[in-house]
C-alpha cells in the first residue's frame, strides 16, 4: 500500500486496485508518478455522479489529455481507479 497526499488527506493506493488499474488501463504502468501528481495537485475536482462518496481528480498530462483519479473518501481514503482521458466530467 503507498500513501498519497490529497486535498481530502491522506489516500490509499492499496496493491489490488494498483493491478486492477493496470489490468483495465495498461497505458497508466508507467504513469504512477503522475498519479501522485494529480492526487497532490489536481486541477480540477469533480464529485461522481452515482456516488456521492466518490470524486474525480483531473490533472492534464498532455495536449488536452487528462489523467482521472477516482478517490473513494469515508474512514479510509482510497483510489477506486484511474484512467486516461480527453473529456472532463462535468
């Protein structure tokens, strides 16, 4: 499990979702330094429109492509998912 820093708190990014992230979304393998990124510093919050529990951090990593991290808060904080993106929720 590894701890990021999040306008919520601290986050969790527990090995299970770690392999499920990387299994549904190979491209993101690499990119677990951008996901820290956009945990510490998004530029955009969203709340999850089927979970009021949930919200969407966004943070642009290229030319109009946005990294998505999916933030689950109650007694733990912890990533759901992540995933890459050219559409922001809104």
């Amino acid at each position: 499990m590894e701890l990021f820093d999040s306008p919520f708190g601290p986050v969790e990014l527990t090995s299970e979702r770690w392999s499920h992230i990387v299994n549904f979304h190979p491209e993101l393998r690499t990119l677990k330094p951008s996901i820290k990124l956009v945990l510490e510093n998004p530029e955009l919050i969203r709340p999850s429109k089927t979970d009021p529990k949930a919200f969407i951090l966004y943070r642009e990593i290229s030319h109009n492509k946005h990294l998505a991290a999916v933030v689950k808060i109650n007694r733990r904080n912890f990533i759901l998912t992540a995933y890459l993106t050219y559409w922001i929720q809104s």
